[in-house]
C-alpha cells in the first residue's frame, strides 16, 4: 500500500482545480492512502469553510511520537541554520512516523531531503 500525507498547499490547490493536483489525486489507485494532518486541516479551513471530500480522509493527530519527532526535525534544521515554519515542521513529523511520502506545492520541505525517512514530492503550481 502506498501512503500520502497530503498538506494544507496541495488541499487548497487541489480545490482550486488546479491540474497538477487533481491529476495527482485522480492517478491514485485503490491501494492508495490518504492522510491529513488535523493541523493542515485546520489551516485550510481557516481560509476556506468547505474542504470537500478531504473532509472524508483519514486525519492524524498530534501524537507525543509526533512531538518527539518534531524535535528531531528542529534540531536537524538548527545544525544546518535553517528554518521552515512549525506547522510545516509538524507535518514532517507525522509523515515521517506515518512512513508515507508527504503531497505539497511549498518548496520549504527541500530543506528537509536530507531528514532521514522524510520522503515528499513538490508538485508544481506553474
């Protein structure tokens, strides 16, 4: 089975019909599966009232792994002199713990390729 973390940029795009994202969400298979971060759910719906089908995924919450793993996330960032936001840095976490590939179009993740068992891919709003 494959798993997908799917953040707040690929939510909003994806309601937006913008390309890259439904053709993403549509080439999924039944095998396939798709969580949300309640923080990522909870940023999109301060933007916007209706998530649509996302409001049928699979959430994750905030875990103390997740919390240990955010951790982990801020001191691998610190080493290097870097920061992305803490929502972002949240969401890395349980996609790391969730072992699935995070769904985004915000390039700050590329600060985290190195991050060992983070896996994403950026699609592109162009």
């Amino acid at each position: 089975m494959n798993k997908y973390v799917v953040d707040s940029s690929f939510i909003i795009n994806y309601l937006k019909d913008m390309e890259e994202a439904t053709d993403f969400y549509n080439s999924l298979n039944s095998d396939s599966k798709v969580l949300i971060p309640i923080i990522a759910e909870a940023e999109v719906k301060y933007v916007e009232q209706n998530i649509g089908k996302f409001d049928e995924i699979d959430s994750i919450k905030f875990r103390r792994k997740d919390l240990a793993e955010f951790l982990k996330i801020l001191d691998f960032l610190e080493e290097r002199g870097e920061r992305i936001n803490m929502i972002d840095m949240v969401i890395a976490a349980q996609t790391v713990n969730e072992e699935a590939i995070l769904i985004t179009f915000d390039q700050d993740f590329e600060k985290l390729e190195e991050y060992p068992r983070f896996e994403y891919k950026k699609l592109s709003a162009e």
